[in-house]
C-alpha cells in the first residue's frame, strides 16, 4: 500500500474535496482486496445492510449491488479495513485526530447498471462533519464506459446539508443547488488498485456501465473520532438508536471501530 502522501495532494484535496493516488495497492494486495471482497459478498447474500430488512427499490438495486459493512462479517474484510495506515491517510487528508469508520461497502456495477445519480454523502449518515470522507478503491480498471466517478470540484466548500436520494434522475441535486450546475465535472478514470478518497459533502455521481464486465469498486466512509450523533438512523439497527440521544458521541467500537488515533489506545484490531 502507497501510505505516501504528499502535501500537494493534501491541498489538491482540501480545495477540490477529492483526489486521485494512482497504484496505491500493489498487484498482490489488489488481488487479496479483491479475493476478500468477492468472498464477502457471496457469504453476505441478499442482504443490503447487516440487521436490517428493507429491500430498496428496482431502479436502486440496477445501481449496483450494494453490501455494507462487509469488514462486520468477513474476516479478512476485517483485517484490510482495521488497517491504522488507511486511517492515518484519512486523518492527514481530514486535518482529524482520529478516525472511524462509518461503513464500508462493496459497490458492484454489473453490465449495463444504471448510472448512479448526483449525490452528497454525510447528509445520509448519522453524524454530521464537514472533515467526514470515503475512500473509493477500484478492483477493475474503471473508466467512462463502465462507470466511473465524477466530481463537481470545490462543491464541499459550498453544500449544505439538503440533499437528494440517489433516485431515478441524474440531475436531482441541481434543483437544490441551482449554480453547480454551471460546474464542470471531473471524470475520475483510474487502474484497478488505484483509488480516489472524497469529502463527505461534495457533489459526485457516477455513469452506467456500458460494457459487458463488472465495475467492481470497494469503498470506507471515515467518521472523526468525537462526531456525535444526529438523530439519523442510516446503518445503525433499531436497538442502537434506542440507546443514543441526540448529542452522544459514536464511540462504540463494536460498530465504528477507532482505527487510527496519534495518543488513544486503538482496541478494535
Ligand atoms: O460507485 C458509485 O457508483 C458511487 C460511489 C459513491 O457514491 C460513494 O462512494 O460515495
Ligand atoms: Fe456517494
């Protein structure tokens, strides 16, 4: 794993709120990422989000195929998402402490998906924090034809936190924020092995898959450590949300596990 960050791609980050680390796994870990996560989703099954039930919608489901929190039932999603060198890089790239992670997922464009609409993140999840990000590491070759992501560089700066369901239009995002309409999106087109890691609050979406292959992606969302909860059910089960209050701070380490901090102790791995 390229750990290397250099302060450039520090600043690419905070002022565009993504940025691009060609070849950060090697040909050995990629295949390891890979083996990991096709293993997880075939034992996960059917089931979008551990302990919940819903089923989304057909339009939603030709998306992609979405499993979260793989690292919760697979061990060797485990390892490779407790690892403090992932942490540490979403620490630098935040201007955080510490770091948790919200949720992974395994994000399966099959041939001819849907394209995934304009979208912001952390207004879904249940903490809000402008230094939130997600790092998106490609396990194919991902380019315009099968799906790649786009981002509306700067718009982290600007977004508030209305947002939209990633639903049937591409453009919904656009009747809430009229003006970015106006910005140019950033195609990003990386190797299997690269990665992109994205703040929270940009504006990014993705395009069908056009070709007969997969466009296999496996992401982490990164919470600072000390975000607080927000009222917002997103990943967490029933009895979680009956134990929290407004205000409390996401400190279970059984469901967001600390994996980076410079002085705490980290007891997850
Ligand atoms: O891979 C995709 O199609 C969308 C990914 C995305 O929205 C994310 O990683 O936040
Ligand atoms: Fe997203």
């Amino acid at each position: 794993m390229n750990t290397n960050i250099s302060h450039e791609e520090v600043d690419f980050y905070r002022k565009n709120g993504y940025v691009v680390m060609h070849d950060f796994l090697s040909q050995e870990e990629l295949q390891e990422w890979r083996d990991a996560v096709t293993d997880a989703v075939a034992e996960r099954g059917q089931q979008r989000i551990l302990g919940q039930m819903g089923k989304p919608n057909e339009y939603y489901e030709n998306v992609f195929v979405q499993r979260v929190n793989l690292w919760q039932d697979n061990p060797k999603v485990r390892k490779l998402m407790l690892d403090a060198r992932l942490g540490k890089i979403a620490a630098t790239l935040a201007g955080v402490e510490g770091i948790r992670i919200w949720h992974d997922q395994a994000l399966i464009k099959k041939p001819y998906a849907n394209p995934t609409a304009w979208h912001l993140d952390n207004p879904y999840w249940s903490f809000y924090s402008r230094d939130a990000l997600t790092i998106w590491v490609a396990l194919d070759d991902v380019t315009i034809e099968n799906g790649c992501l786009w981002f509306l560089p700067g718009t982290h700066s600007l977004a508030t936190y209305d947002n939209v369901g990633i639903g049937h239009n591409m453009g919904d995002l656009f009747k809430v924020y009229e003006d970015w309409a106006k910005i140019q999106a950033a195609p990003v087109t990386i190797k299997a092995g690269s990665c992109s890691w994205h703040n929270g609050l940009i504006a990014h979406a993705a395009g069908p898959n056009m070709t007969v292959g997969l466009r296999r992606a496996f992401t982490c969302a990164y919470m600072p450590d000390g975000s607080t909860f927000n009222g917002q059910r997103n990943i967490l089960r029933d009895e979680q949300i009956a134990g929290l209050q407004v205000g409390d701070v996401l400190e279970d380490d059984a469901q967001t596990p600390l994996i980076y901090h410079p002085t705490k102790l980290i007891v997850a791995a």
